[in-house]
C-alpha cells in the first residue's frame, strides 16, 4: 500500500498525533557537548475550539477565529516513567494561508532554539516534506519532516546563527504502541486460539 503524505498542517497534525521513539543525532559545530541520543516525543491534536488556541493566537496578536487547530509536543527521556516535563512542551497552532492549506503560519507558544513565543512559516512540497522556517532574535531554524511509513518518520533540522551554522540534527521517529493498542492485539491473538 502506497503512503499517502499530509498535505496541510493539520491532516500531518492527525497523522502523528501518539508516542513516537526518537534516536537523534546532533552535530555542532562548535565545543557544545554532544546531545544525540534517544528519547519520547506525545503528540496530541488541539481541536479548533479548545481554549489553548485562543489562549496562544491572543499572546501573538493573532485572530484565533483563523487557526483551523493545532498539537501540543512533549518531550521526555526514553524510558522516563514519570509524567513529562512541561518544561519540555509546545503548543503549534496552525494558520494556513488560504484554502489548500499548502502554505501557512505556525503560532508557536514556545520556541525550539530560543524558549519564546513565536511565528514560523510552514510549506508542504509536491513530495510530501514539511518545510517550517522560523526566525529567532539571533538565529534561524529550518526543520524538514516526512513520513517514511505511517508509523515512521524522518526530521532534519538546522540552527543558523549570525556566523553561520551552529548546528545539524537528524531524528528518525517510530510510533510507539500504546498499551490500550497492545493489550487489545493480544485479546486479537488470543481469540485465535
């Protein structure tokens, strides 16, 4: 079966909403120590009127009636039983610029690099790959994101600072299963017995 690629923000939104395991590598390129490695990542869908997005749209000055939904992101280690770090989280939501959804803005309560609020601008190319740019006080972010399978997926992102690039990381990203979806494969399997 062919895979069928997002094409708007929120249909990608959809398609990685669960637990993905990371395995990350970073290359700086400067005395930074090495922060590759592995970890979790829970993607939730915010529906278009849950109060998270008035809440992010108002903090950005951004008329929430145009946001068409969004995700929260939380990151933790691999392997961490404890609740995630909401020090660790980012609320997206998505403004496309027009009816095709191809193009648009993310209105980000945190940012990735620099931990404030911010735009990005977003793009899906006729292959499939997410292309979100975003401009920081003192640096640029470029992430690259697409979908392999249904169940694994690919994200290269850069840093540019003033002097040039500061940094390269590549993740590849499989779905975990969760388990309500495990316990109800077993009672599948078992049935069969």
């Amino acid at each position: 079966m062919q895979l069928i690629p997002p094409m708007t923000m929120m249909d990608f939104f959809r398609k990685s909403e669960g637990n993905w395991f990371i395995q990350r590598t970073v290359h700086h390129f400067d005395l930074v120590s090495d922060e590759s490695g592995e970890s979790n990542l829970v993607i939730r869908v915010i529906e278009p009127n849950d109060p998270q997005i008035e809440q992010v749209c108002n903090s950005q000055n951004v008329n929430p009636v145009k946001a068409k939904g969004g995700a929260s992101f939380l990151w933790q280690a691999n392997l961490d039983n404890d609740e995630p770090n909401p020090d660790y989280a980012a609320i997206l939501i998505d403004i496309p610029d027009d009816e095709t959804g191809l193009f648009g803005k993310l209105i980000r309560n945190e940012g990735y690099v620099e931990k404030i609020p911010v735009i990005c601008r977003y793009w899906f190319g006729k292959d499939g790959i997410l292309t979100i740019n975003t401009e920081y006080g003192n640096s640029q972010g470029q992430e690259r994101c697409w979908f392999i399978t249904d169940d694994f997926r690919v994200r290269v992102c850069t840093v540019r600072m003033m002097n040039g690039v500061q940094l390269m990381t590549y993740c590849s990203e499989r779905r975990c299963i969760t388990p309500d979806v495990l316990e109800e494969m077993v009672q599948k399997n078992s049935a069969r017995i």
